[in-house]
C-alpha cells in the first residue's frame, strides 16, 4: 500500500483561492495563542490512481452522493434520501443564507446569547465586533458554533428566526427531507436532512465565488479584540493531503457520526462528495469518491 502523500504528489490540480483571499491570512506575530486541540494522525491511502477507474470504491459512510459541480450529474449515490443529522455540514448552509444576502463588511456585535454553545467554540465575547466576512472564515475552515449563532442572530434577528429563513430557503431549493432548528448542526429535536439535499446546498455553495474563496484555506489567522491573534488549521483532513481537494466543510457529532461534503477539481473537471453517517474512514473514503469522480 502507498501512502497518500505518494499519490498526492502525483495528482494535477489547482485552487481557486485567490491573492485576495490569502491577503486577508497574511501571518504577522502571534501573541498567547490558545492551546491547539489534539491532532489526528494523517490517513494512510490503499486507493492508488490505476484503480481508480475499476468501479465506484466501496465505502462505509450511511449516505452518499457524488455529484458533478459542473453539471448537477449526480455520479453515484447511496441511501440519498435517507433522512438523518448532517452535525456542522449544516453551517455550510448557513454560510450560504449570510453569503446570499450580502453586504458582508458589515460588523457584527456579539450578544451574550450568542455565547450559549458548546463545544467547538471561538470563545467571542459580549461587546466584542467582528466583520460578517471575518466570521464566515473561521465558519468555514475550524467551525465555531458560537460564530454560527452570532452570524445567524445578526442575519435573522435570533437563532429561531434564522432556522424559519433555513427551511424557507429550503423549500425554495427542493429539499423536501430536511428540517433545520439551528445553525451549527448541533443535536436537536426534528432536525436533520438527507446527502441529496446537502449536495444541493454544496452546488450553490461551490459556485458561490465568496464562499469559495474562504473554503479552499488549509489556515487562516484570526485577531481577537484583546489584540491576541492565534492561527486556526482546516478541520477538513482530505484537503490537507490531496492537492485537488479545494473544500468544503466538515462535521461530527455522536448522533450523526463523521460528515463530510468535500470538494475537488482537476483538468477542468469538478466533484462534490457528500459522505454522511460514516466512521473514521471518513477521510480516506470521501478522497476515494473525489479521485474516483475526476477519474470517471
């Protein structure tokens, strides 16, 4: 078997991170940076490019939908309309509602219900301001759940009124098995959704040229108010080890298991994966789906 790093330095592809995009993570002195959490090891891949046009790969997520981004083709899919918790995918939908409606150099003041979360969180403070743009980074590349919240209140006027404007929205798009009560994904009463329906979040999200930009960041670095400033690493593993990998956003909880919507292009040929209700395979299992789409 052949590490990952060995295929990846074989594979062709580009980002679309722009010069802008990583202006805005240009490093400057760290001061009293916060603790980084405990990594996981980097997966091993048995999956090597001669085998990629052998057939689908086989994998142990629940739910799976690989979908052309180019095209809306849907590739292969299993379970699809299974209804089940998608974890903080769904702040991937969130940022798409703030993104959609614009204006996103507006400041934002955190509220002190907006704190009212764990885990995974920035550790905002009430008072504290923060651009729109700013928040959706963090968002996306390490997923805060108290950025969520602060995001959704700001947008809506409360988390509550924010989850109506998820399941309008959803409505709109055809996502007829998803209901959402929150913005992060967390564990909750009547929430949940389906790959098919998340993959329709994903091709919006994808050709969103903003939301684009901010997905692709393997780092950004964040300022707090206090001055401190800390660097924050992509939650998403596949990203970190397969070059055409260019998104999109992570999740986990007890309930939904390990989700992942993973992005890739390569030769001009662009592949959505989503991979819900999976193990810790998740990782070498969504980059199997991404390599065997732009092989296919």
């Amino acid at each position: 078997m052949k590490r990952l790093a060995t295929i990846l330095s074989l594979a062709l592809a580009f980002l679309v991170c722009t010069p802008e995009t990583f202006a805005a993570t240009k490093k400057t002195k760290k001061t009293a940076p916060a603790p980084e959490p405990a990594r996981q090891s980097e997966p091993e891949e048995t999956f090597t490019p001669e085998e990629a046009g052998a057939g689908v790969p086989a994998v142990t997520a629940g739910s799976v939908m690989v979908i052309d981004a180019g095209t809306g083709q849907v590739l292969h899919e299993v379970n699809a309309d299974r209804q089940r918790p998608v974890a903080s995918t769904q702040k991937l939908f969130t940022a798409l509602l703030v993104a959609e409606e614009g204006n996103l150099n507006a400041k934002v003041r955190v509220e002190a219900s907006d704190t009212w979360v764990e885990p995974s969180m920035l550790y905002i403070k009430p008072g504290n301001v923060y651009s729109r743009i700013d928040f959706l980074n963090i968002l996306l590349v390490h997923s805060m759940n108290d950025v969520a919240r602060a995001l959704a209140r700001d947008n809506a006027g409360s988390v509550e009124d924010f989850a109506r404007k998820m399941n309008a929205r959803a409505a709109q798009l055809g996502m007829r098995n998803s209901h959402f009560v929150n913005p992060n994904g967390l564990p909750a009463p009547g929430q949940y959704s389906t790959a098919r329906d998340m993959a329709k979040v994903a091709m919006l999200a994808y050709r969103n040229r903003t939301l684009r930009e901010i997905m692709c960041q393997k780092a950004i670095e964040w300022h707090y108010n206090d001055g401190r400033t800390r660097v924050f690493e992509t939650t998403n593993k596949v990203m970190k080890n397969f070059a055409a990998c260019n998104g999109m956003k992570t999740g986990y909880t007890e309930a939904a298991g390990h989700c992942l919507i993973s992005s890739a292009t390569r030769g001009g040929r662009h592949i959505i994966v989503v991979a819900l209700g999976d193990n810790k395979n998740i990782w070498i299992d969504s980059y199997r789906l991404l390599n065997w789409g732009l092989s296919s």
